[in-house]
C-alpha cells in the first residue's frame, strides 16, 4: 500500500481515524476498568469467581440436570442455562411450524383463511409480550383444577394447576432415544440417497420412506422397551402428585406464550418472502402445469428463502433473549437462577458478565448457524 | 497523576473543612451530602404493609419508613425532608453501594455474609422476624412438616429460598419451589391455587393475609418459624460516622421506650432531672456532638417518629390491621430482644 500521499490519501485518513477511534474506545474501557476496581476496593467488595464452587444451598423447581441444595453455584447456573435452552430451541421449532402455518394461511385464497391469519398476527404482535405470559400462566393456573381434582386425560395422564403430569418409563429411555436418532439418520440418508437418484434417473424423490422412517424407528424402540419395563405412573398426593413426569404450567406458558408471539412475526416475514417472487414465476410454473402445493414447494419457496432467511435469524435471536422473560412467571431460566445467585453471594458484576456471556454465545451460535443456513439455501437455482 | 489528584482532593477538602470551621470535624461524606442536599435518601421496600408502603396519598407510612425519618429529622433539624426510593431486593444493596441511596431503611435480613462481604454494614435490628407459611385452612395442615411435596411459592432476592431448602433438607421432606421475581406476582400465584403454600416472613405474610386474601379467615400461618430474620438498618461500610449516627438513632429510640419518653411528653421531659433522661434529649452533655450533630438530635427523632415501641404498636401492633405481639421485639427488660446500648 502507498500511504505517501499523507493526509490527502483517503487510505491513510482512513487508517488514522480509524487508530484514533480504537484508542479512545481502548482508553474509555481502561478507565472504567481501573474505576470499577478502584470502587469496589474503596467498598471493599469482594471479587472474583470463587464462589462459583460453593454450596448453592437453595433448590430449583425443575432441573434436567441432578441438581439439589448441595451442589455448586456453578451448577446451579448450568441447570438454568439448560431450563433456558430448552425453551429456546422448543419455542424456535414451534414458532417455525406456527409461524409458517399463519404465513400461507394468510396468502390463501379462502376467504375465511387468510382473514383469520391476518387478524391473529395484527393481535398477537400488537401485545406486549410480557403481558401475554401474564395471560397465559393466568390462564393455566387460574382455570385448571386444583391437583386434588384433576381429571384423568388418559390413563396416566392429569392436566392440573400443578401442570400436565404423565406417566413415563421405568427405564430404557435411552434405547427410545437411540431409535429416535437412528431414525432421524436414517431418513437423513435415505433423502440424500432418493434426490441422487432423482438427479440421475428422474424417479420422484418420495416423502413417504422418510417420514416412515422418522416415526417407526423409534415407535418401535418405544414398543420394544414398554413391552419389557414397567410404567411410572404419577399417583395422587395430597398436594399434588408424585412419580411420573411433569411439565409444570410455567414452562407451558412461557413456551405457548413465546411461540405464539413469535410465529406472527415469522409469519409476516414468510409472507413478505413470497410475495417477493414475482407473479411471474407462477404463472411459468402454471403453464409447466405444476399444482399450487408443488409451485409453492419447488418454485416460490425455494427463491423466497434467501430473503426470509436473515430476518428469520433475527427473530430466533429476540426469541432466544426473550426466554429471560421467564422471571416474571416463576420459571427457573438462567436469568432467575442468576438473580438468585447474585442476592445470596452478592457477586453482582460477576454473575452478569456470565450471563452476558452466555447469552452473547448462545445468540451468535444462532446467528452462526443461521449463516450457514442462509449460505446453504440464499441462492439455490439462481446460479 | 493518580497522586496529583489525591494530593489536589486532600488539599481541596482541608480548604472546606477550614472553611466550614464551626461543623464537627467528624462529619463524614454521607453526612456532609445529606446535609448540602438537605434531604436523605432512603431505599424502602415497593410494598410492604406495616413496614414501608406508599398510601393512597402517596404517602409513605411503616416501622422502617418511620426509622429513616427519625434519622432524617436526627441530622436536617426541623426543616428535616426525606426521599423514598422503593426498591426491589435484587437492586436494593447495589443502590445503597453506588450511592443512590443513604441508607436502606426496609425488611432486609442481616447476615454474616451480607455484612462482611457487600460492602456494607447492618447498623443494628429494628424489628426480629423469622420465615413461615401461609396456607390455606381448607388443608387441615397443623404443622409446616406436613408439607412433605408441595410446591411452594416465593420470591426470589431474599433468603427465604435457602431457609426453604435448609428446612426441607433438616426435616427429610421434599418440596417444588416456584420462585418469582416480585413478592406480588409471587403472592398471585399462591392464591390462585398453583401453589399449597407461600413462604416469606412472618411480618409480609400477616400483611398478605389481611391486604391480599379474598377472605383472611380462610387462610392461616403455621407456627413454624423456619429462620432467623433480623431486619435492620442498612448503610455503606465506607462511612463509619454514617454508620454511627444511624446506630445511636435507633438505640435512642429503644432507650427512649426504657425511659418512658414518647412523642406526647417529650417536651415536658426536657424539664426532667433524671440524668439518663437529661443526656439523651441534650438538656445536659454533649452526645450529640460526638456523632457529628447537635444537642437535640433524639429530642427531634423521638418527637416526629415516637419511641420504638410507639413506632411498633403504631404501624405493626395488635391495634393495627396486622394484629402483631410484641413477642421478641419487646423490651429486654420485658421479655424481649430489643436492648439499648447506654446512650452515655
């Protein structure tokens, strides 16, 4: 590079203000680095992550994790992290599935449809969203009965202000979980195998096997391990019920209410994503006589997908940060477990900068992996 | 140049200190910006009846609202003003260590912990607590031992989430907390029915039972008390002459009930020769000086806030909607814990 040109070569300005504009950011963050430690000694406020190996010594209401009062502080927050992706990941599966129902319905040509589409989003993303978690954990723990008189759904199964109960294995979990990946692989494989030999033969490449594949591995895993264990049944209590598995209204509100938030966004953005491929398409694909499910699979899709990706992203991304939300309806995610932490040992600074930091990992390894996506699907066809 | 700049402060507080001459050396920072403000600061809790909560007025009234404007009126005088900042537990000790506020005057426990290592100080105990459970009667519970699998509702940023576990740990019982982030969404949820029991202190739940529940009577507290709650005063550990002052405060008032001096004859006590009596109000001596204020400092705090006994039967005793004994919070000499240092 040239930088003879001094001050009149836009190079050199450029790297010079550039150096100036780092200094200041370096020595802003330096002075309020060296005047927090200088604060916190002349209060004599004790540092550090120590504390992060000490007894936890309270309890948490649902853990995926074995958790008790005596593990650390550091596991304490490891269950809140876990509670908190559990969401994450459950309410961006729903909110896609949700959001993409609302999306076509609100193209489609019936005129009750789309009307309907169209008022659900003007509804729900027009509401505060901690205002519709209030309304949903309202909604569970006002209507449902009371523990002592929950009907029995199905066998083994209860809806109460306690939450949904339901009977689970004894053991052999993990077979049922190993059927379900081997069947998510095995339909992974035959997809690509099918489209190599759509590419080279012409052959259809069917849905049906994949799908097949998706539910019978693990049914039959599931078959396979009911036959041979018992069931744990959830039993009436006086306060409620033990054994079995649970999921408790604070989860079920948290997850309805975020997905149903998010999916009239996502909805919106899949809207704008077609009508953004020109009328034009379709009426090429007309005229190849492809039906309306099969343009809108192989034609529109595909083109709108590179301008619904990124916007998709950030939705995830507010859904994701939106989970510490959970607080206000009694749901332990890693923000209440934080909290807690933070009044027992009083290491403010400290437990936000990890909460900070995890938060900062998990919304970048989204927005990561959304790339990726993007980079995969933005430009198919249009080569 | 960090030393230019001490050596600049220094000098720059020796010129103020020369100049203000007729002020006690004493006076500490806290002290000195109350005073310049004319106005003290004082975190509170958002909500709490009988100990800090607002009225329809915007008044607020309290046993702990009522213990800062006896400090206040200790140090401004007569023309004492006070400014009450309602916090929530999480931000209440980071106002009070980056200054926001004087001095937190709301149920906040004193521990070890709290006191050695937040920076902070607990300059003494205005009211002794303790956690408990506040069920509904329909359960037929006698005893918080019962209460083997229920879930429980309670807030988070208090200790009543370790006490929980402590006492269920002890007790070889098992329980499902549902813990929120404010006592009021926390109280909801409990009488909604998601919850067997809400647990908090002693104090919040008798204020719950009657402000909150559809009918009081169909609700009740159960005897246990599974914890030691002390609340107290309190104020930054980087001002020990703010310290003392909010100290000697309160001791004033409890050794204001041993000397059966009340708001009513304060002023006829001025004339009394009990010596005991002559010291604290500062018709003799000079107690006041040495904390940096003036002779009238408790005469003052007495007379606009009462005794501490008079602060309690108004605000929390059986008089009031809270309907609470005096039990441990009665004087030493009565049974109780509350006990004034000599205010000699």
């Amino acid at each position: 590079m040239k930088l003879s040109g001094g001050w009149s070569d836009p190079a050199f300005r450029a790297i010079v203000t550039q150096a100036a504009v780092l200094a200041f950011v370096a020595v802003v963050v330096a002075f309020l680095a060296v005047n927090l430690i200088g604060n916190l000694e002349e209060r004599s406020i004790r540092t550090g992550f120590g504390f992060l190996w000490q007894a936890a010594s309270f309890e948490i209401g649902q853990s995926f994790l074995p958790y008790d009062a005596r593990a650390t502080f550091g596991t304490a927050l490891l269950v809140g992290l876990l509670n908190t992706l559990v969401v994450a990941v459950l309410g961006i599966v729903l909110s896609t599935i949700a959001g993409g129902v609302v999306g076509i319905a609100s193209l489609s040509r019936n005129r009750l449809v789309a009307p309907l589409a169209t008022a659900y989003v003007e509804l729900v993303r027009n509401v505060p969203l901690l205002l519709q978690l209030y309304l949903w954990y309202a909604i569970l723990t006002q209507l449902l009965p009371a523990a002592s008189e929950a009907p029995q759904l199905l066998p083994g199964i209860y809806l109460a202000k306690s939450g949904l109960h339901f009977l689970i294995l004894e053991s052999g979990g993990g077979i049922v979980l190993a059927g379900l990946v081997l069947g998510i692989l095995a339909s992974f494989a035959y997809g690509r195998w099918s489209r190599r030999r759509a590419d080279l033969t012409g052959a259809n490449a069917l849905l049906w096997p994949r799908l097949v594949l998706l539910v019978a591995l693990p049914a039959a895993a599931l078959v396979l391990v009911a036959a041979t264990t018992d069931f744990n049944v959830p039993r009436p209590t006086r306060f409620g019920f033990s054994g079995g598995g649970m999921v408790t209204p604070e989860l079920t509100a948290l997850l309805v209410g975020l997905s149903l938030y998010n999916a009239a966004f996502i909805a919106e953005i899949l809207r704008a994503g077609i009508l953004s491929v020109g009328k034009a398409q379709s009426e090429a694909a007309a005229s190849l006589s492809l039906s309306r499910a099969q343009t809108l699979r192989l034609v529109i899709v595909p083109q709108a997908m590179k301008l619904v990706v990124p916007p998709l992203a950030n939705q995830y991304l507010n859904l994701a940060k939106n989970t510490s939300l959970a607080i206000a309806i009694g749901y332990p995610d890693l923000m209440s477990i934080g909290n807690t932490i933070i009044n027992q040992t009083g290491q403010a600074i400290e437990v936000i900068a990890i909460l900070m930091g995890v938060y900062l990992t998990m919304s970048l390894s989204i927005s990561a992996l959304m790339n990726w996506y993007n980079a995969r699907v933005a430009l198919v066809g249009v080569r | 140049m960090n030393d230019l700049f001490k050596n600049g402060l220094a000098g720059a507080l020796l010129v103020a200190a020369a100049a203000g001459a007729g002020t006690p050396a004493a006076a500490g920072p806290t002290l000195d910006a109350v005073r310049q403000r004319g106005e003290i600061v004082c975190g509170v809790n958002t909500g709490v009846g009988g100990f800090s909560i607002a009225d329809s007025s915007g008044q607020w009234t309290g046993l702990t609202t009522d213990f800062c404007r006896a400090v206040s009126s200790a140090v401004l005088g007569d023309a004492a003003k006070e400014k009450f900042v309602p916090l929530s537990p999480q931000q209440r000790f980071t106002a009070l260590q980056s200054g926001e506020v004087d001095m937190l005057t709301m149920a906040a426990t004193w521990t070890l912990t709290r006191d050695a290592s937040l920076g902070l100080l607990y300059a003494g105990v205005y009211f002794y607590d303790g956690q408990g459970f506040l069920v509904p009667k329909s359960l037929g519970l006698k005893s918080a031992t019962e209460l083997d699998g229920a879930s429980i509702c309670t807030a988070t940023g208090t200790t009543s989430e370790l006490n929980l576990a402590d006492y269920f740990r002890a007790n070889k019982i098992t329980f499902t907390p549902v813990v929120f982030e404010a006592q009021n969404e926390a109280r909801a949820a409990f009488f909604s029915g998601r919850c067997q029991a809400f647990s908090a202190d002693m104090s919040i739940l008798s204020s719950v039972r009657i402000s909150d529940a559809p009918n009081p009577d169909d609700w009740q507290i159960l005897p246990e008390m599974i914890s030691k709650e002390p609340l107290g005063p309190v104020v930054g550990r980087n001002d020990l002459e703010w310290f003392t002052i909010a100290k000697w405060t309160l001791m004033a008032l409890i050794e204001a009930e041993e000397l059966g001096v009340t708001s009513q004859n304060v002023d006829q006590m001025k004339e009394s020769q009990d010596p005991g009596i002559q010291r604290l109000l500062g018709t003799s001596g000079d107690l006041g000086e040495k904390l940096g204020l003036d002779a009238g400092w408790a005469y003052r705090a007495i007379k606009r806030s009462g005794n501490y006994g008079e602060m309690f039967e108004r605000n929390v005793g059986p008089n009031t909607p809270l309907r609470m004994e005096r039990g441990a919070n009665a004087l030493w000499s009565k049974g109780g814990l509350m006990y004034a240092m000599p205010v000699r």
